[in-house]
C-alpha cells in the first residue's frame, strides 16, 4: 500500500476533525426517542492544509496522486494528532486548489479532507 508522501507538512491552522456518528433515530409518540447504532465503525474526516516548502515538492505530491495512489486509492499515514497510523483517502479524489504561498511556488499548500474508518 502506498504511504502518504514524508515531504509534505501538515499545517494545525485550519485542522480539524468530524464525524458522521451513524446512529439512526426514531421518534416515538411519547417520550425519548429510540436510538440504534447504524455501523460498527464511523467514517473520520480530516480538515487540513497540506504545506509543501517547494516547487519539486509541489510536483512530486502530484505524481503520486496521479500515479501511485490514482486519486481514488487508499495509503497509510501517521495521523496528525494521535501519532497512529491509519489507512486513508481522499474523499472522491478531491485534494483541493494548490495556492502559493511564496513567488513562483516556491512554497505552497492545499486545503483538504482526508477520510478514514475508525
């Protein structure tokens, strides 16, 4: 499985983390509603900016997606704010607008959503 790339920094300015909790709920005539689990494991979402401190960086971020992983495909990674290694992706390919940050990209970033089961 491919490993997501070493030379790409993930910024904590805009990080965050969401869920869908996956609890179906039906209201009752009287009283608290009835809850039930849908799944046993939850989709995460991450928010984050992807930092790339050049040009070459830039580039080779996009051969991996492009070929390595083919937008669409899973790798492992070191989530940012446990230190654990997780499974992920990029929900349906989508890894945001590239913005410089510095002339002639020189550094720059994305601001995306990583996915993974927990």
């Amino acid at each position: 499985m491919a490993e997501f790339p070493s030379y790409v920094c993930i910024a904590f300015d805009g990080y965050g983390e969401s869920f869908d909790p996956s609890v179906e709920s039906t209201e009752m005539e009287r009283g608290v509603p009835k809850e039930r689990l849908l799944n046993s494991q939850v989709m995460m979402k991450v928010a984050a900016s992807l930092i790339f401190k050049s040009a070459a960086d830039i580039e080779s971020f996009l051969n991996w997606y492009f070929n390595t992983i083919q937008r669409i495909g899973w790798f492992t990674m070191t989530h940012p704010r446990t230190g654990q290694t997780i499974t992920a992706k990029f929900p349906g390919g989508d890894i945001g607008t590239l913005v410089p940050l510095a002339p002639a990209f020189g550094v720059g970033k994305r601001d995306l959503t990583i996915q993974y089961l927990r």
